[in-house]
C-alpha cells in the first residue's frame, strides 16, 4: 500500500512526539525524585528546618520539571500543527525535532536534581546559610537547563525552517544527524553540570566561609562542562544549515548520520567526566580554601584531558561532513 506524503509527515510527527515526551519525562522524574530522597533525609536531622526544606525541595523539583516541559511543547506542536509540505525531508525534519528534544531533555532533569538535593541536605546542616545555598542552587539548576535548551532551540529549527527546497538524499540523514548531535550532545553537560552544582551546594554548608571561592570555581566548572554540548549544537548546525549536493548514492547520507551520532555520543562521556572533575575541585575548595590557585589549575588541566575525547569525535564528525 502506498502513502502520500502527508500521511509519511503525520506518522514522523506523531512518532516524534511520542518520543520528545517519553523520553524527556526520564530526567525529571529521576532528578525530582532524588530531590525529594535528600529533602526527607535533611528533615530527618533537623526538624527544625522543615519549612525551609520544603520550599527548597519545591523550588528545585520546578527547575528539574523544566527539561519535561520543554518535551512537553515540542510533543504538543508535533501533534496539533498542520505540517504542509511538498518534499520528504520535512518527514525527517519533524521526526529529528522529536529525537533533539527528547534525548535533550535527560541530562538537564537529571542534573537539576543534584543541586537542589544538596540545597536540601546543607539548609539542615547550615540553617543560616539557606538563603546562600538557594542562591547557589537556582544558579547551578539553571545552568544545567542549559544543554536542554540547545536542544529545544535545534527542534524549533528544525519544525519551522523551510527544506522544500533541499534535495531529499541526503539532506534526510543531514537532519537526523542534527537531532541526534544536540540532542545526545545535551545528556552528558546537563548530568555533569548538575554534579558540579551538588559539591559547591554542599561546600557551603561544610564551609561557609568559602562561599564566594566555591560559587566563583562552580561556575567555571560548568561553564567548561557545557562545552559538550556546544560542539554537539555547532555539528548539529553545520548539518542543518549546509546545503548538500543532491545524491542517488547511501553512502554520502550514512556519512551525515554518522557524524550526528559520533558527536552526540560522544560528547555524553567527556561532559559527565568533566562535572566529576570540577565537582572535586569545589570541594577541595571548601575544605582548603588556602590552595583555591593549585587546585583549580589541577582541575582545569583534569577537564581539558577528558575534554579531549570530545574533540576527537568533533574532529571525526567533521572529517565525515567535510571530507568523505
């Protein structure tokens, strides 16, 4: 039997959002839940701070809840838009919407989770720094919603830019390529960011007094973490934007897959790692504010190493764009 176009576009559409949600409820739920675990478990030691838990472990379960409801909009353009097109790419383009933003949303929900369990834990142990660990703990969740809306940015290309007017081989895999680059590029940044932003939380409450070296080595931490899962959303833009030569060949479209998924997978180990590393660092910090100099280069030289692998995938995706 055979299908027209439509139907082809409402099938990737309706298969696409289906994907986003399920997948982007996986991060949030964890990160939630861990939350919650540490709020419990901070109560459990100090009575006392129980309003202040609360409404920390309230606040942090939103910010975690951001990545689903990221899926959430895409999902529901996904089902209820009218997609009108004459080429098959837009079947790839809609389905590759909802890979981006599903995988894009996993990392974050997990990440967003560990900073505000730590918040938690450090407001029974420090109640007068709860407002400090709040602070620390919105700024370190937020950062780590930072991959997912790379993510959420490559869907909304990818739904309302025009390909008409592309040739449907290869610009198909270029598509999914690109859904999977931002989208599996975001899960390693949004999990290793949120490490980063459990140790400064739980510095500051076995070390007040270094708040601002520990505030200052968490942001740098992270920044360099995203890292990632920028190389990810700048392949995922090369294979969005570039125009490609028409072609009856499989070859030059495994080729674009490929380099989607090279760069996507692997940037997942390289932004977890370099969250472990950082997340060292802020701890150090607290405990040996004296040697914050030594320990931070010891730790930006950890990053660059682990940062490594990531550029050797990059190097590769470029080489399959460019080259083969």
């Amino acid at each position: 039997m055979a299908y027209d176009i439509q139907t082809w576009i409402k099938v990737a559409a309706f298969t696409g959002a289906g994907l986003a949600m399920g997948l982007g409820a996986i991060g949030a739920a964890v990160g939630e839940g861990y939350t919650a675990a540490q709020a419990n478990a901070a109560i459990s030691r100090n009575t006392k701070a129980t309003g202040e838990i609360f409404k920390s472990m309230l606040v942090g379960q939103a910010i975690a809840e951001s990545a689903s409801i990221f899926a959430l909009v895409i999902a529901m353009i996904l089902l209820f838009s009218n997609f009108t097109a004459t080429s098959y790419v837009t079947v790839a383009a809609v389905f590759a919407a909802g890979l981006a933003m599903g995988f894009g949303a996993v990392g974050s929900g997990v990440g967003s989770g560990f900073p505000a369990g730590a918040a938690c834990t450090g407001m029974a142990r420090q109640p007068a720094m709860g407002g400090r660990l709040t602070t620390n703990m919105l700024i370190g969740s937020a950062v780590c919603q930072t991959p997912s809306i790379f993510a959420l940015v490559t869907a909304f290309i990818l739904l309302f830019s025009d390909f008409s007017m592309r040739p449907v081989s290869p610009t198909w895999a270029a598509l999914l390529g690109a859904g999977f680059a931002s989208g599996l590029g975001a899960i390693g940044s949004g999990i290793g960011g949120g490490v980063v932003a459990q140790n400064s939380c739980e510095g500051i409450a076995r070390q007040p007094s270094a708040v601002t070296p520990v505030t200052n080595i968490m942001l740098l931490g992270q920044a360099v973490t995203q890292t990632p899962a920028i190389l990810g959303l700048l392949v995922s833009f090369i294979l969005i934007f570039k125009s490609f030569e028409p072609t009856n060949s499989l070859a030059p479209s495994m080729a674009l897959l490929a380099s989607g998924l090279c760069i996507g997978i692997g940037a997942i180990g390289p932004g977890i790692g370099e969250g472990i590393a950082s997340s060292g660092g802020v701890k150090w910090v607290a405990r040996n504010e004296a040697h914050v100099g030594d320990i931070t280069r010891l730790m930006l030289v950890g990053m660059a190493v682990a940062e490594s692998t990531a550029i050797y995938s990059l190097v590769i995706a470029l080489v399959l764009v460019f080259v083969v």
